[in-house]
DNA sequence: ACAAAAACATACTAACCGGTATGTTTTTAA
DNA sequence: TTAAAAACATACCGGTTAGTATGTTTTTGT
C-alpha cells in the first residue's frame, strides 16, 4: 500500500498547482491526468468525484502548509508586534510556492467556491478561524505582558490584519508586482506600532 | 436604434448580476439566454464572444458604478479622515446591490480571471488605480490642510486602506456574516484617527 | 412604398466536461 | 502458491459548452 499512497499525493499536489495557477473550475480532471500521468481509473479509484479530491487538497495540504506559515509563528514567544510583522514579510515575501501574480491559494479557493460549495467553504473557514485565533490570542498575550495597549481590542486587529492580507494578494495579482507587498508591509508596520 | 440598444443593456445587466452571483467561468451564455429571454442569434448579434460581453460589463457597467461609490465620495471638500471612513462605511454597510455572501463584484472577477484574461485584467487595473489616485490626493490634501500628519505616506496610506477592503470582502464572502465588516470598520476608524 | 441593412430567431456542431462500465494488472494475505 | 482484493487502464457516454450557419423579421433611410 506504498504506491499507492503515492499516486494519490502525486495526484493531490499537481492538482494543486494546477488550481492554484488556473483556479479550480478551470482545471479539468483531464488536466490533471495529463500533468500527473495517472489515468482516469486510478483517478477515480482514489477520489469518487473532482469535489472530493478538492476538500483533500484543502484538508491534505493547503491546511498543514497554512499552518506551518501561518499559525505555527504566532505562538512564538516575544513581541506580538514584531511577531505578526515577521510572520507576514515571510508570507509575502520568503514563501516559495507563492507567486504574486497567482495570489493565495486560500483566497482564491474562498472567492471561487463561497458561497456555492458548502464542503470547500466549510474547509476554509477552519484555516480562517485558525488564523485569527492565532492573531487574537497572540495579542492578548501582548496586553497582559504591558506590550500592547490596554484599549487594544485583540479582535480587531486580527479582522483588520488579515483582511489587509487577503487584500494586498488580490491587488499583488491585479497588479502582477511585488512591489506593492513592500508599500503594504510598511503601513502594516506603522499600524502594528500604534498598538504598543 | 433604440430597442437593440435595450436588448443589449438588458444583457449587460442580467449578465452582470448571473457573474456576480455564481462567477464568470460558471455563468454560460446559455444561463444568460435563459434569464434574459434573448435568443442566441441576438446575443452573438451584440457579442462577438463571451469575453467581449465581459469586458463590456466592466467598462459600461461596473466602472461607472464603482465610480459613484469609491471614487466620487472622495473628491468632496472636508476632513479626511472623515471622508474615506465614510466612503467605507456606505460601501460595506449601505450599498444596495452588493451582498455579503457574494462579497464585491470587481474582487471576484480579479481572483477568477488574473492572470489568464489580459483584457479582464488591464479593465479591472483602470478600476483600482483610479481609487487608490482618489485615496492618495485626498490624503496630500489632508496634509497641505494639516489635518493629517506631515510624516504620513499617502501611497502607502492608500494600499493599506484599499487592502484592508478586498479582504474584508473576501472575510465576509467567506463567514457570510455582515457583523464582520462592523468589526473591520472599528479598526479602520482606530488606524485613520491615527493619520491626524 | 420599398430596398437595404440591422436586429433577431432556430437548428446545429465540434470539443470538452465529469463520470462510469468493464476490463487487466499488481499487491496482499493465508 | 494461490485466490481475493486492491490498484490501475481503456473505452465509452450523456450532458453542456461556446460558437456558427442560415435563416426570418424588423427597422431605417430615401
């Protein structure tokens, strides 16, 4: 049972890239046995229908690479400011399987699927409450620790942190330079700073 | 010329509301047929392709709408601060044809057809740079005022601000709950006052 | 009134879509 | 070793897609 685990993984990952660079409506099963080279029987085999194999790219691989990026740095110790700086330079601008012009797999999938998909939308929304839980507590943290302000509401800042997240990607693509990352990374740290 | 050019604003327009609703790729012209009770032989009268009939949404419809929302607003006389929360606040909480559940109408199509449709993306980037121009000379004009601090960056201000909004939408898109965008709102306030 | 062009209607096609039916090969367990 | 189950391969299917070919009707200018 070791080839087999590993056609499936195979499938899942170009799969993957294939969706996250033409978005999943547009990625036909056909396209995905031509990149991997499986055929449609084993495809079928392993994933009853093309939805299926897409929840599992989310739970599968989306939801552990989010979480070593996304939620893993936040519950560092030290200052929450320049925890939540760091975590988003590296996400924007040290990630290597991210490219600006295609944005993030996560929002794309959000946009795409929402409100249609209730399987997709259900996975998704774990990664977000994922993010913000990490944001908010990490904030909380800060407060206790005299590192941030006492009226700081710890909610806040992390709809309003990730919302410049999921915004700045959208734009990065419209306007296929990373250059705005870094425009957005600043204001992001001036804002970050008004909180201690 | 005048019953064809209602035919083809009727198009436009059921059209506009299909994609902003299920997306672009999963709209078919047959879905547009259907709910516009014109026949093929007039739409391809109209059209030339599908695509064309985009674009044309864009330019004829979403980029008139889009500046009586986003971009108008900001060219009033005051404080602002004032000015782009309230440009905001109308947008998320007051805009009558946009639903939380299907987040923002040129967000969508940015995510569904960047990288791909050149001409989809080159309409979209006319929407985005005429609002952070909008954002950006208020804020210079805020500054010759001194009602906003000299050392603030209007650039920067701008991508921040027009960031912190596509996500949002995206978060909303997502939870499909307009308590998000209350939430987002606070904090925008909180950043803002922190331009004066 | 009438010819020409504009506007629309109908029937069709070729390609593609996700999915299935029915095999064959490979692996696993006794 | 061998039979059963797991894994994969091939051919096919009905439905949908964007787009076209070929009409008919309506509008327009003279």
């Amino acid at each position: 049972m070791k080839k087999a685990a590993a056609t499936r993984l195979n499938i899942l990952q170009k799969a993957f890239g294939l969706i996250y660079e033409k978005g999943y409506q547009t990625t036909s099963v056909d396209d995905i046995l031509a990149t991997t080279g499986v055929t449609k029987g084993a495809f079928y085999y392993h994933f009853k229908n093309k939805d299926e194999m897409g929840v599992a790219i989310i739970n599968e691989l989306l939801k552990p690479s989010f979480a070593g990026s996304f939620i893993r740095p936040l519950q560092a110790n030290g200052d929450p400011v320049d925890i939540i700086y760091d975590m988003m330079y590296d996400i924007l601008m040290k990630n290597k399987f991210m490219k600006v012009e295609y944005g993030c797999p996560a929002a794309n999938l959000t946009l795409e699927m929402a409100p249609w998909h209730h399987d997709f939308t259900k996975a998704l929304n774990e990664l977000s409450d994922q993010w913000k839980k990490g944001i908010t507590d990490i904030i909380k943290k800060g407060k206790k620790a005299g590192l941030i302000r006492p009226d700081v509401k710890p909610e806040q800042v992390a709809v309003f942190v990730m919302s410049g997240y999921w915004g700045i990607r959208n734009i990065g693509k419209l306007s296929n330079n990373k250059a705005v990352y870094l425009v957005f990374l600043q204001q992001l740290k001036t804002y970050l700073e008004t909180l201690r």
